[in-house]
C-alpha cells in the first residue's frame, strides 16, 4: 500500500513540476487536487497531497509578466469587495527611479528591475511583508529614450531571475548568491545599433530550459537561451519591423506556440521606409520552427502581447486607434498551419497590455492617444458590449483578475476595484493611490502621453497588491 501511494504521490509531484516549467501551476492545482480527493488508497496521504500542493501555488505568487499564467489573473482568493474611506490599507512603499517597469513575487520576495537613464539598471529584491531592501544588482547601461525609464517586468525561476532593461541586457542573477550567473545583450548581440525608438521592453518567458525574447535586431527575431548557461539554442530570422511586445504561449490543438507580434512600418522616425503590415506569428518552442504566420496586422506600434481565446483563436490588440483582430489557426491535412482572419474592429484595443479574458468576454483598456473610451468589454465574435469613455476614463493602466474581480489602476491616480460584467460597467471602490509628481515627461511625450504616466504593470501576491507610480512602489493590502 506505502508503494502505491508513493507512486501516486511521485505522479502528482510530477505534472505539477511539468505545469511550473510552463507557468501552470495554479491551473494544475486544480486538477491534482481533485484526482487526489478521489485516490482510494487511504485517507492519510491526502492532508499531505493538499498541503503540499497548496503550498507550492502559493510560493508560486506572481514570478513573471502578467502573472503565473502570463494572463493576467491570479488564483487570490477573498478579495475586499470593499475599501475603507481612505481607500484600501498602505502597508509599506519605497522610492523607485521614474519609468515603466513592474515587479515580480516569489517566495516572499519582490523582485524589481528598476533605472537611472544616466547610471543604468539596478535588480533589486525587497521583503514582500516589509519592504525592506533585502539586496541588489547594479550594471552600467547609460542611456535615454522618449518615455524615460524602466519598461519590463523579469521573471523568477528555481534559483534565478531573469531580467532584460532599457539597452537590451539580459540577466540570469542567482537568487541566492545575488551575482550574476551570465549576461547578454539580445540587440547588440545580433548586430543592432540604434536603439528603437521606445528602447527594448521584453519581459523574458521562461518555457522548459529556454529563455525566450524578441530581439528583431538586423539578424535575429525571436532568440532563445539554454536558461542555465545563456548559450543560444535557436533563434529565427528577423521578422520584419520592431515590436514592443514580449512572446505569449499559446495552445493550438494541444501544443504550446510561441506567438509574437510584430509592428506594422511606425511613421514616427521611419519615412523613409516602405510601408509594410505586420504579422503575428506562431513558432515551435522546442526548434524555433515558424510554423504559421499571420500577415495582415496593421499596428505600428505593437506593445500588448498575443492572447490565447481558446479553441485554436488568437487575439490581438493595438492602440493608436487601430485595433483589434482574431485570427483563428488550423492544422492543414499535410500537417501544416494556416490562419484564418475571423473579424477586425477598430472599436477595441489596447495601447499597453493584453485584455483579460473572462467568461467569454474581453476586458481592457481602450484609451489612446487621441481616443477616449475608456474600460471596455468585447464578447467573443467582436460584439461592443460596453465602455465607459470618459466616465470613468482609463488610459494606459494596468488591470489583473482575481477571484472573479479586476484591480485597475486608471493610467493616472486611481485604483479601482470592478466586478467583471457584460451588461455594463460596475465599479465597487476606487481610491486615489497614485502620485501626478515626478513623472518629468517633457515635449511630445508629454503632449501625447499626458503629465501623469503610470502605466507600469501591478503584481499581486498573498492578498497584497505592488503598484507603482513615477517615484514609489507601494504595496497595498487587497485581500483578507
């Protein structure tokens, strides 16, 4: 009997190691909680099944871009449904140079990369509960861009985290030792000069024993890194103009896509270029084989990642008035991919992120440059359910899922708590946690993006939310 549940026990550690690699923890919980509810071994391994899976989703936290599932929720549960007077409690906040950037959790800890353009990129790593400044990692990168400052989100993974800053930097730093293990540059690297005109943004997406980053310097698109030794195990050609958003994992028939989203030609900085669309692409993540391509993507500007809309359909989102397209990608009799444009709408999108997807519904953030509208929500065929324009206006926030609500901050001073509904916008809280000051946007990146740009993505973690704004990274208790 202690054989088999060994065995059994040996099983479950097994997938959930499998899912961590990929990301899916919190997801796989699920399912192994409920094959261990039903093992009719013996009731006393059961508590132990549960308590160590319990404790391996929540260590999990929030360790990379847009969360555990690189989607934007999080498995949190018992949010505050409501806030007291003064909005929701402050626990801790420490002063962050200006910029973009967000954190991570793991384990306890925050990992932040953040930026002096005259100095460089410093990681560091604070005490979730306290905020105190545990240690950090500093490395000469001078330089500056419009919209100074950090721009990408690392990620943790076992005994390391990886981060890639303003220059192109890439970073594999040991946790534990707090040095670097290795380091390279993903523009420089393949022969890029110039930065792009935002700088690089790519928040690094570990899969298996791969780093992943879009490079599109001269001779590389997408790069990926043995993630122990930073050796390049494949890369792919460059796919065409510059992009701001970083690899998504996406499931057609089954298997993992890497999916990238290139930009269409950016008029800014460009004219003298031909005018070309641009293209979401779908790679294997083991060869760095492209299998499908979609070329029809009209954004020239594209930050938001790729979305996985289940059933094989892929949706992307612009900002600068231009968009939203599904495409949907099929598996062809002689075992190739092809895609199919399903609809485009230019009355849904997203300047900075990726939508949430719920219950069939899409989530986000639909002001642009010159367009207003605010929060808005898209069913699954492209329907407009609703927006709120500028009543309340959102611009370039952030926004996360969890226990059925969203958290957003409105790109400005607000943060809003809202119950997630087709029939129309139901704001439960908000309160003004952010700061105007110390943005020091100056020219046209004020005249465009406003004097007030915190746009920088949240993290939540065992019920506390990490936000930020241009001068302090706060961590505000959300839940119970």
């Amino acid at each position: 009997m202690d054989r088999i549940r060994y065995y059994i026990l040996g099983k479950l550690f097994g997938q959930m190691k499998e899912e961590m690699h990929k990301g899916g923890a919190a997801v796989k919980f699920v399912k192994v909680r409920r094959e261990a509810m039903n093992l009719k071994c013996g009731v006393r391994i059961i508590p132990l099944i549960l308590l160590v899976f319990m404790t391996v989703v929540f260590a999990a936290d929030w360790p990379q871009y847009l969360g555990p599932n690189r989607d934007g929720t999080s498995p949190q549960k018992s949010l505050l449904r409501t806030w007291p007077t003064g909005g929701p409690e402050i626990l801790w906040s420490v002063t962050v140079g200006r910029g973009y950037g967000g954190p991570v959790v793991k384990d306890g800890k925050v990992y932040f990369l953040d930026r002096d353009d005259e100095v460089g990129d410093t990681m560091r790593c604070f005490d979730l509960s306290t905020g105190k400044e545990l240690w950090n990692f500093a490395y000469e990168a001078p330089g500056s861009v419009m919209f100074p400052g950090s721009r990408s989100v690392p990620i943790v993974d076992g005994n390391s985290v990886y981060s890639c800053g303003h220059n192109g930097d890439l970073y594999c730093i040991d946790i534990n030792t707090h040095k670097p293990v290795w380091n390279k540059n993903i523009w420089t690297d393949f022969g890029g000069d110039r930065l792009p005109i935002w700088a690089i943004t790519q928040c690094p997406l570990v899969y298996g024993d791969l780093v992943i980053l879009l490079s599109q310097a001269p001779d590389a698109g997408v790069v990926a890194y043995n993630k122990l030794t930073g050796a390049v195990k494949w890369k792919t050609a460059n796919l065409g103009n510059e992009s701001y958003a970083s690899p998504a994992v996406v499931k057609i028939d089954g298997k993992d896509h890497i999916v990238v989203v290139i930009s269409s030609t950016n008029p800014i900085g460009h004219r003298e270029l031909p005018q070309t669309l641009g293209k979401v692409v779908g790679i294997e993540p083991g060869t760095g084989k492209i299998l499908w391509e979609y070329d029809q993507w009209h954004c020239h500007i594209s930050v938001p990642s790729a979305v996985d809309a289940d059933d094989n359909k892929v949706l992307v989102v612009g900002g600068y008035e231009l968009g939203t397209v599904m495409i949907k990608v099929e598996k062809k009799a002689d075992g190739s991919y092809g895609t199919t444009e399903l609809f485009k709408t230019e009355e849904f999108g997203d300047q900075t992120k990726p939508p949430l997807l719920l219950d069939g519904y899409f989530y986000a953030q639909y002001g642009t440059n010159s367009r207003r509208d605010g929060l808005a929500c898209m069913s699954m065929d492209g329907e407009i359910m609703w927006k709120t324009k500028r009543d309340p206006d959102f611009n370039k926030g952030s926004m996360i899922l969890a226990d059925g609500l969203i958290l957003a901050t409105d790109g400005r001073r607000t943060l809003y708590l809202i119950e997630p509904n087709p029939s129309g916008f139901k704001p439960l809280a908000s309160s003004e946690l952010l700061a105007e000051a110390g943005t020091n946007s100056e020219g046209i990146a004020a005249r465009i993006g406003g004097s007030t740009q915190n746009w920088a993505p949240m993290a939540l973690a065992d019920g506390k939310l990490l936000i930020r704004d241009q001068s302090r990274m706060m961590c505000v208790k959300v839940a119970d």
